[in-house]
C-alpha cells in the first residue's frame, strides 16, 4: 500500500513538469539569472494576485521578514511582540537584527491570542513592533490586527509565510500590516523548488527600500546608501513560480479546502480535537492540524496505517536551546501554546491527495484506539 505523504512533489512534477522545463528553458536562454525580467513580471503578478501593490522577491521568508522589520527602521534592542508558537525563522527573524522577542500566549487554535496581545502593548508601550503569524494558514482576526496597530502605533509585519490565500471576512492576510513577509519553500503552498520568500506592501516608498536592502543596500550601481543583504530571487525560481505554479495556486488552494471540508465532516474521534479557523476566516489550508491526548500513540497508529503526520511544532520557540543567552521575554503563562506543542499533530493536506487516501486518513482516525 503506497503511503499517504505530506506533500508529494513527485505527483506535483508530474503536473507541472513540462511547465517547469519551459521556464527553465525561457531562463537558460535569456542568459540573465538573478534579479531580471523573470523576477519583474513574476513580482507584478504576485502583487496582483494578493492584491497588493508591491510585491518585491527575496531570497527566503527569513529574509522577507527581516527586511520588512528593516523596513520598518528596527533598531538594536527595539521589543517585538510575537507569538511562542510558529517556524523559528519567525523569531530568528527579530534576534538576528537585535531585537528582542517579547511573548504571548496562543489561543486555543495556536494562533497569537489577540486579547493577551492587547493587554501585552496597553500595559507597555514601549514595545514599538507587532509580528503576528497566520498560523497554519489560517487568518488572525485582521479587524482587531488594524485596531491595534492603530491604536498601539506598532509596525505589524504580517508572517504569511503559510497563509498566501487566506482570508478574514474576505480580506487577504498581508494587507492589514505595513508589510507583508511570504516563504517559496518547496512545502508551502506557493512552494519554488528551491528557497525564496517575497516583502508585499503598498506603500511604495517602503517597497522601493526593501529593493535597495535586498541587494546589498544598492541604490544604484555600486552606490550603497546603507547595509543590506544579498537576498535577491533568482530568476530560476521567479519563473517557476509565475509559469507553473502561481497559475495553479487559487485551484490548488480550493483542492486543499475541499479536503479539509471532507477531513472536518468525516473525521469524529473524542480523543481528536480539529482545530478549524472561526467562521469570519477562510483558511488556505496550509497545514491540517488536530490535538490529541496521546501523541505518540496517535502517531504510531497512522503510521502503522501508512499515514504520514508532522508537529507545528513540538518545541516552543522560547524554550529552544537557541534561546538561552538570548534575550527574550515572555508575557504570562504560555500555558495554550504549551498544551500544542505538547498534543498537535498535522494530517497530510495537499493538492494532490486522491479520494481513496483522504478516505484512508479519516478512517484510520476514526479507528484509531485510545490507549490507557
Ligand atoms: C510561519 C513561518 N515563518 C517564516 C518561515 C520562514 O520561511 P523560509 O523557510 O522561506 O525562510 C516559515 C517557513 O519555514 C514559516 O512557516
């Protein structure tokens, strides 16, 4: 029985493969491989499709983080409020320009507890930045996000590395934040095949220094007006993304919405706790995450049933080795986003799942035995 993957790249080649060559080709023949014309058209359509004015390529979500807070006029030891619970490039992002990480609580679904946030900023307001995630794919309520940017005065970059498609009351994730960051990791649903990232804005004068940051801090040839990176898209990628993989992302991202419907009508376990968005939110379906009491148990099971499963994410983001000598703060009891990392596991949710496997995840959930 063939196993039921997370993401299968090899059926996605299978789709866009001959796309992908043709890209290649186009880029091979231009004779041009970084920061060029594939990159231009690409970044134009991104915007569009977010709908958002600016889209500017980067060479990772790290980086689109980390040069949005830039961006932003981070300095050293400026406090970033942010969420215990995501990918570590999220925190990475803040320490490696001298920030300093300031934590919160989760909700119950592992997303940024938006009221402890509020409490966090109106009891101290000197904390000057505001880096939420949409977890999952799944949109934090993008209403109260612009109430507290306003009111707080707090630079929000929006982390979308997981949420391209998602939505809150029909508002797109990124557009609520002064900046928006995204990943092109092969995993993500507007997945490269390599490393790549985007800054989306639509404020023209913040894109035009994300432009200059990402390619060494150039405001024209050899003129450097201050320190950037190297973290320019290359073409490769630019063109993938826009030949074969952007044109079937609002297919792929309904495909992945249909299995999460199926997964929530058929999957009844008591010991199974879906953890789907509320109802003014509409996921891209990132991930497919559940809580359960017996992790290992739980996970053994599936995989004896030839189901593969992921955490997001077992370790907190403060009680990372990583962490200790770094400064941080923590703000309350993490106790939500502790339980998570404790219980959470994901089910496979992909564009090219088959009936017959969806039907295999859920019956060897509902099957699944609760040992004592
Ligand atoms: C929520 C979140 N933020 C940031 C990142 C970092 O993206 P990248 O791996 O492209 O650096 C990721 C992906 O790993 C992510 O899931």
């Amino acid at each position: 029985m063939q196993p039921v993957l997370l993401n299968d790249f090899k059926r996605q080649w299978s789709e866009i493969g001959e796309d992908v060559l043709r890209a290649v080709e186009r880029v091979g023949a231009s004779g041009w491989y970084v920061l060029g014309e594939e990159v231009r058209r690409f970044e134009t359509v991104l915007a569009g499709h977010w709908g958002l004015a600016e889209a500017v390529g980067v060479a990772s979500g790290l980086d689109a983080l980390e040069i949005a807070l830039r961006a932003l006029d981070i300095q050293r030891g400026d406090r970033v409020l942010t969420t215990p619970l995501s990918a570590f490039a999220t925190t990475m992002a803040i320490v490696r320009l001298g920030g300093v990480p300031v934590f919160c609580d989760t909700d119950s679904n592992g997303l940024l507890d938006l009221d402890a946030a509020e409490s966090v900023l109106a009891a101290d307001r000197s904390i000057r930045f505001l880096l939420p995630v949409h977890l999952f794919g799944q949109s934090l309520d993008l209403d109260r996000l612009a109430t507290l940017q306003e009111r707080f005065n707090v630079g929000v970059v929006e982390d979308c590395a997981q949420s391209v498609g998602a939505e809150w009351a029909g508002r797109p994730t990124g557009t609520v934040g002064r900046l928006a960051a995204t990943s092109f990791y092969p995993t993500k649903n507007l997945g490269a095949m390599g490393d790549g990232g985007a800054v989306l804005t639509n404020d023209a004068g913040l894109a035009a220094r994300v432009r200059r940051l990402r390619d060494y801090g150039q405001s024209a040839k050899y003129r450097h007006d201050e320190i950037g990176w190297n973290s320019r898209l290359d073409e490769l990628q630019a063109a993938i993304l826009g030949e074969a993989v952007l044109p079937r992302l609002r297919d792929w991202t309904r495909r992945r919405q249909e299995v999460a419907a199926t997964y929530t009508a058929g999957i009844h376990h008591p010991g199974v706790r879906l953890l789907r968005p509320p109802a003014s939110a509409t996921s891209c379906e990132h991930l497919f995450p559940v809580a359960v009491a017996k992790r290992e148990h739980f996970e053994a099971h599936l995989k004896a049933c030839g189901i593969a499963t992921g955490r997001h994410y077992p370790i907190l983001i403060p009680d990372q080795k990583a962490m200790v000598g770094t400064e941080f703060e923590v703000k309350g009891e993490l106790s939500r986003a502790r339980e998570l990392a404790g219980h959470e596991v994901s089910l496979p949710i992909h564009p090219q799942l088959t009936e017959e496997e969806i039907d295999r995840v859920i019956a060897a959930v509902n099957e699944w035995t609760v040992a004592d």
